[in-house]
C-alpha cells in the first residue's frame, strides 16, 4: 500500500492507495510546530485501526509519496520517514524528481510540488490542454498544454483567506461559515457575505479560465478544466466553465510520481 501525504498551508490531506485505487483518505490540519514524533503519533492514530494494514506503525505500508508547501512541515516529515519508516521506500517531490511534465515557467523552482502533481495527475488522467483550478488556501490556475507541459498558472487569494479579511478589514462585519446562501440578493448581513463569496469566486473562476484558455488553445473549448481542493464544492454548482471534478487529483499526481522514480528492477 502506498500511503500519499499533500501538506498544504491550511490542511494535510492524506491519502491510502491500493495499486490505483484510493481506499482510504484523512484531512488534518497543518501545524508547523508539530515535531516529527507528533507527527508519527498522528499517523500512527488514523492508520492503527485501519483493517488493511497492521496494528504497528509502518506495517502494510509498501511506500510512502509526499510533497509539501510548508518547509518546516516537510523537514519533519523526511524525519518521521527516516526514523519511523526507515525500511520503507519514501519520495519527496522536489528539485531533482523525475515527474514526465516539463516545467516551462521562467523559474521552475519556484512552482508549487503540488501544482507540479496536478498537472501530472491532470494529463494522466484527462491529457491536454487542460486548467487545473485548486481551491485551496490560494485558488491557483494551472495551465497544462496539447504537450503535457506546465506553462504556468496564476495564484489569487482563497475562499477562507477573503471570510477571514472581511472579518478583520469590515468594521461591522464578522467571520462567517462559508455556505451558499439562499439567494444571491442577501437579506441580511452574513447572507450577503455568503453571496459575495460564493458567486464571486465563481464569477472569478469562469472570467481567469476564460481568458486563460484563449492563450492556451485555439479553440477554447479543447480545454478541459478540473477542479479540486477541499473548497471546490462550493463553488462547482455556480460556475460554468468546470468540466471534471477530482477531489484527490493531488494524491493521485504523488502516485503517478512515485510510480515514474521507483527504481527499476
């Protein structure tokens, strides 16, 4: 079994892969104090009870993928492989590793590990040219071409990160729960907010992957959009420009990578 690990700013979603099949997915928050004994204390307590894999810690597992957006995160967690895991072949996706999609970004270091695995996962799974659009702490664009190649993206503010400066910058205004509101025309305050939120980053997804697709194909509509991180059912029923919905489409993309850097026999 190959256990995969997307470390985001705001959440660390996990995932259990049996051969191709994910049979088993976890979502935690991300802590950057966590120790990498907390960490193994953590894994140990969502995995333990699982009925394909052993009572101790490591077994069942053949591999483990892992890319991360938060350093001090990811230098915890090549601890956690090496001391806890030791035995078990472990991929960190980073400068170096192999992924079959070239970057063509004037700075290829600077792109996201897990904007990198979408696009893999995206032309594995619905080739090119295709938008990958993750609504995550930042919504990020990603542009994959006809080839197969990252050409680059665009990153705006997240659903979470706008409730949250409301509530900060608005006077009058407070944190709400992100939920679509009955109507677009708001009848109070935090139905109003809801409605600003939710059709407004719809209203911000159609008009980016619009003009995005224009430089990507000739033909706008050979461009296949997908859309996942924890956010996108929020905005899925609103906008008109998503295609494919692929809530593990990270996971799916640190499969693909390991898969292409497992050393051949």
């Amino acid at each position: 079994m190959l256990l995969t690990i997307d470390v985001g700013n705001t959440h660390t979603v996990l995932g259990l892969f049996d051969g191709e099949d994910i049979v088993e997915h976890w979502r935690i928050s991300t802590d950057p104090r966590r120790t990498a004994d907390e960490l193994a204390v953590l894994l140990q307590g969502l995995m333990g009870m699982h009925p394909l894999l052993g009572g101790e810690l490591g077994q069942g597992i053949d591999g483990i993928a892992i890319c991360a957006t938060v350093p001090s995160v990811l230098h915890e967690l090549r601890e956690v492989t090496r001391r806890y895991y030791g035995d078990v072949p472990a991929m960190l996706v980073e400068p170096g590793v192999k992924t079959g999609v070239p970057i063509l970004t004037d700075h290829p270091k600077e792109v996201g590990a897990d904007r990198i695995v979408n696009a893999v996962a995206a032309v594995d799974l619905y080739g090119g040219p295709a938008i990958v659009v993750d609504f995550g702490t930042a919504t990020t664009f990603d542009a994959v071409s006809a080839r197969g190649e990252y050409v680059g993206g665009v990153i705006a503010p997240g659903i979470e990160i706008s409730v949250e400066a409301l509530g900060v910058r608005g006077a009058q205004l407070r944190k709400i729960e992100v939920a679509r509101p009955r109507r677009v025309i708001g009848k109070n305050t935090v139905e109003a907010m809801q409605a600003g939120i939710v059709y407004g980053f719809a209203g911000q997804v159609d008009g980016v992957v619009a003009r995005m697709a224009r430089e990507l194909a000739d033909d706008p509509e050979d461009v296949t959009v997908i859309a996942t991180g924890g956010l996108a059912p929020m905005v899925l029923g609103e906008s008109s420009v998503i295609d494919e919905h692929q809530p593990w489409l990270t996971l799916i993309g640190l499969r693909l990578v390991y898969e292409r850097n497992l050393p051949r026999r």
